[in-house]
C-alpha cells in the first residue's frame, strides 16, 4: 500500500513501514524504514501527518563546522540530514547517491523534488527486480500475470537540478505479500550537452543511529557465502566486487541487524542487489552516529556518457525487514524470490533431478559417451542431462577455449 499525505509518503506492507517527507527546500527527508507502525489504511489524514511529525527532526540552526544549505535555509545542513537521496557538493560529506560530472567540468549536483505519482502499471522501460518481463527483442514474455501478476504497488518520485537540466526518478515498488520494498533509479539528460554519470545508486537508507552490525558473504572457488559480521561504529564499511560479475568473492546480499539479533529474535534488515555485474554495498557511520546505507553498481571505473535525450536505469535492490531475526528475514526474502523472480515451467514444481556430463567425462566428449551417460542416468532416475564444458571450441584442456562460444 501507498499513501500520500500532503508531502508526506507511506509505504506499508504488513510487517513493514517505511515514511519519508518533501521539506521546504526540496529535499527529500527519510524518516523510518523498519517493522510495521500500524495499519495507516485505517487512519485519517491528520493522524498520519501527525506521525510523521513525531519522526521528523528538528532543525534551528547549522552545528559546529557544518555547511547550510543556502541563505534561506540556514538551519537544513545536508551533511547530518536523513535523506532519500544524496547529492554531490552540496554539503553532504557521506557516501552519495549519484555523482555526475557536467559539461561545464563542475561535479556539484542538487536534485530537488518535482513531482511524485502512485502509478497502475509499471513504465514500459522499467523491469521489476529479476523480472525479464516486458517486451525482449520484439517478443512478450508469456508467463507475465502468473510471474508478477499486480501484486505490487508502485510510486514514482521525480527530482530535477536545480542548476542543470537533469531528471532523476526514484522508483519504489511495494511487494505487500512478501513484505518487500524493492527500488531503482533512472537518470534522464534533458540538457543538449553531454553529461558523465560517474555513480547511480539503487537504493540509500539512512538510519537515526549506529551499532548496526554488517553481515556479508564472502568466499571463493568451492567455499562461496562465508559469512562475516563487522560492526558498523564508526567510519565506512564496504562489500563489493570489481571482478565484472557479483563473483563468488562477493555477495551483493548483506544484513545490517543489531549485535543481539539472532535466528529467531532481534532487528534485521535484508538488502539485495538484484544485479550479476560489479556491485557496491557501503554502511557509513557519520560524525553524528548516523548510519547511512547505499548499494548499486560499483562506481570504481564506472563511467558512463549521456548525450542529450538519453538515460540510464540502475538495478533494483530489494529491502526486508523483520523484527524475528535472521529467520524472519529469510522466509521473507524466499517468499519473494519464489514468487517474483522464479519463473516458468517449474516456479512451483520441484526440479528435476539433473546428471552433468563434466565429471564423467571432462574434456573428452563424442556423441556416443553422452548417450551411453545418459541412458545409465535414465536408468536410475535421472531426468535432466546437461552437456557441460567440453563443446567449447577446442576444449581438450584447461589451457584453452572455455568460453569462447564455438561450437566444436
């Protein structure tokens, strides 16, 4: 469910809130993400403004060595402020949600909201996290209503510079049977000059306080999903792969969830980034003890030209939270896979049991091994046969050929 209240958006399923507001200047403000407050379906108007009140901070005026915003708004300093989304330059020292380096060589960017709608459909470019639905090479996908069906709300959030002709379009998509917050982004050049976009996060949560501990999942070659708790206390924390894929080195899935959570109690949130290539995720611990969260496509080499009239999307990244562990968070995480990235045939259908020709028979494949393979699996139950490695090219070793497509 989405509601908007003046200037002030809920999002709910039901285990889950999550509220943030369009203050004065522009900016959004983040207020909660976390376990439910309530069914706001049920409250008034004013009563919900009145929460949202009641989670707002507030302001009077810039502390220490901070940077006001501007002469009119001397009390908002970016650098302490829990946000939606960051901006490069404007006295936000943390981790950014987007840099972009202009054509007149400036790297100051400030998006201010524009305009928001509660939307029935999903735009045609847009894609739900792992979904592949939509239109692919001219061809609909077929299982569209069984895959996703409209089980989802979605709100759309535009932001414009204030100084240079730049979209930015905040996608937050509400899985309510699930208990899913998925989000994304979409940059648009409506200038006629070339602009490079050197960062586009997918999502940005910023916390009220710290002492989270960050799980993440490393590994490598046969040992993959090793498991490390770092608390977040001060400074940046950050899980992230350069390899070209997410790579068994790195997960993009981590848990940020407090030292006392464990499988069946205790705060947990389950961020995922729905993505294969070069990931970041970083927790960043502000002078403050904020702590802020950002993932989406690592922006180390990240470089990326936009000529006038084009556009980049970024990835979706998937959101839980629960207030039952690491379990409550994993059955919700399941249930979203199950029901909205698994596809097909066999969404429902327990696999079949599957024999890989790749330790039988290694480099040496000919027609007449597989079969004889094959037949011997069918004989003891085997219902799927996958010829694997050796059909590449002149695969007869490990010193050449593996992944170079050619059939031998």
């Amino acid at each position: 469910m989405i509601r908007k209240i003046k200037n002030v958006f809920m999002l709910g399923t039901p285990k889950t809130t999550y509220i943030f507001q369009v203050l004065p200047s522009g900016h959004l403000e983040h207020l909660y993400y976390g376990v439910s407050l309530g069914d706001f379906s049920e409250k008034s108007d004013e009563e919900l403004l009145q929460d949202a009140v009641c989670l707002e901070e507030k302001r009077a005026f810039p502390a220490g060595n901070m940077i006001s915003y501007n002469p009119e708004h001397m009390e908002l300093t970016l650098e302490d402020l829990r946000l939606e989304m960051s901006s490069l330059g404007k006295g936000d020292i943390r981790e950014p949600f987007v840099e972009v380096t202009h054509a007149d060589g400036s790297v100051t960017s400030d998006f201010l909201f524009e305009e928001a709608q509660i939307c029935d459909e999903k735009p045609e470019y847009h894609t739900l996290p792992g979904s592949q639905f939509g239109s692919r090479n001219g061809q609909e996908q077929k299982d569209t209503e069984n895959f996703c069906g409209e089980r989802f709300s979605h709100l759309l959030v535009t932001l414009k510079d204030a100084s240079y002709d730049l979209r930015l379009e905040l996608h937050y998509y509400v899985f309510e049977d699930c208990d899913v917050i998925a989000r994304s982004s979409r940059i648009i050049n409506d200038s006629e000059e070339a602009v490079v976009l050197n960062r586009l996060m997918s999502t940005q949560l910023d916390f009220e306080d710290g002492g989270y501990i960050m799980s993440m999942f490393h590994g490598a070659w046969a040992r993959e999903m090793y498991r490390s708790d770092t608390p977040v206390v001060s400074g940046k924390i950050v899980n992230s792969s350069n390899a070209g894929s997410s790579s068994n080195r790195s997960n993009p899935f981590v848990m940020l969830h407090r030292e006392e959570t464990t499988e069946s109690s205790g705060l947990c949130y389950g961020l995922n980034l729905v993505y294969s290539g070069n990931h970041y995720e970083a927790a960043e611990v502000n002078s403050f003890g904020k702590t802020r969260f950002v993932s989406g496509i690592n922006p180390q080499n990240f470089s990326f030209t936009l000529s006038p009239g084009e556009e980049f999307e970024a990835p979706e990244a998937v959101m839980t939270c629960s207030n039952k562990g690491f379990t409550g968070m994993s059955l919700s995480m399941h249930h979203f896979v199950r029901e909205h990235i698994s596809r097909g045939a066999w969404k429902h259908k327990a696999r079949p049991v599957l024999l890989n020709s790749w330790e039988a028979s290694y480099f040496k494949i000919n027609e007449s091994r597989l079969l004889r393979l094959a037949k011997a699996g069918k004989d003891v139950g085997i219902e799927l046969f996958v010829m694997d490695d050796g059909w590449f090219g002149e695969r007869n070793n490990d010193d050449s050929s593996l992944g170079d497509w050619d059939v031998n």
